[in-house]
C-alpha cells in the first residue's frame, strides 16, 4: 500500500507539472507560439523526473496496465481542479459522471493478475515446483514463445 501512495504521490506531481505546460500559456495567447513552446517545453522537463519513478517503482505491484488507469485518474484530477482554479471552469454534472467512468475502469483492472516476470536474456527460466509435466516434456511459459531448437 506505501509503494501505490508514494506513486499516486510522484503522479501527482507529474501531472501538475504537465498541466501547467501543456495549458498554463493559454492565458498568454498574445505571446509568440515559439515562447509558449519553449517555456512549455521547460515546465514540462521536471514532469518525466516524477513519471519515470512512478512508473519504475510501481511496476511490480502494480502491472502496466492499472499504473496506466492510475495516471489517467490522477491525470483528470489534476487537470479538473487546475482548470477550476487557473481558468475558472467549475466542474459540472457531467465532470462527475467521468469521474464514475474512470472509477469503473479502476475497479476493472484493479483485480487483474500481477505483472509476468520476463525471462532471462540468455533463454533460461525456472518454473515453479506445482508445474507437473511428464520426463522430457517442458510446457511453455506464459507469454514467452516455445524454442524452435526442438
């Protein structure tokens, strides 16, 4: 539980980061697009030194998939109460309903199996002692392709 707080932490701050870039220069449309691509493109530099951590400690307990469903929530989060504040769009009925959406999709993949651990480089793996197999038979992994050197 501490590892999914420190990367709804770490998104957060990416997030913000990433929003202030990607919509904060709105409110500057007199300025030159070059400008607000610049300056846009410098907010945004620090948002990759939280995402990439987030996703680096969360993958393995979390699989890709629900750290993907995870940023989006926070995503909107951020991106909702940014505009509320910075451009004074308060949230409708409507902003509510996606809320629920997304809490569906969360519920959806919260239950999905943990991430497969790859295979080694050099094409060796351990199976796990339960897998029964007759002498001489190997069962493929899951997710790994069989060897053609049969």
């Amino acid at each position: 539980m501490r590892t999914v707080l420190v990367v709804i932490g770490l998104l957060v701050a990416s997030n913000s980061f990433m929003t202030i870039a990607w919509y904060g220069h709105l409110k500057y449309r007199d300025k030159p697009l070059l400008l607000a691509i610049l300056v846009s493109w410098l907010i945004a530099l620090p948002e990759y030194a939280f995402q990439v951590p987030a996703n680096r400690f969360g993958y393995g307990t979390l699989s890709a998939t629900q750290l993907k469903v995870v940023q989006e929530v926070v995503s909107v989060s951020v991106f909702v109460l940014f505009a509320w504040a910075y451009f004074g769009e308060r949230p409708s009925w409507r902003t509510g309903l996606a809320f629920l959406l997304i809490a569906v999709a969360v519920a959806l993949v919260r239950g999905e199996n943990k991430p497969v651990a790859t295979a080694p480089a050099d094409g060796s793996a351990t199976r796990p002692a339960s897998v029964a197999c007759p002498p001489g038979v190997v069962p493929p992994l899951p997710g790994i392709p069989p060897s053609s050197d049969a």
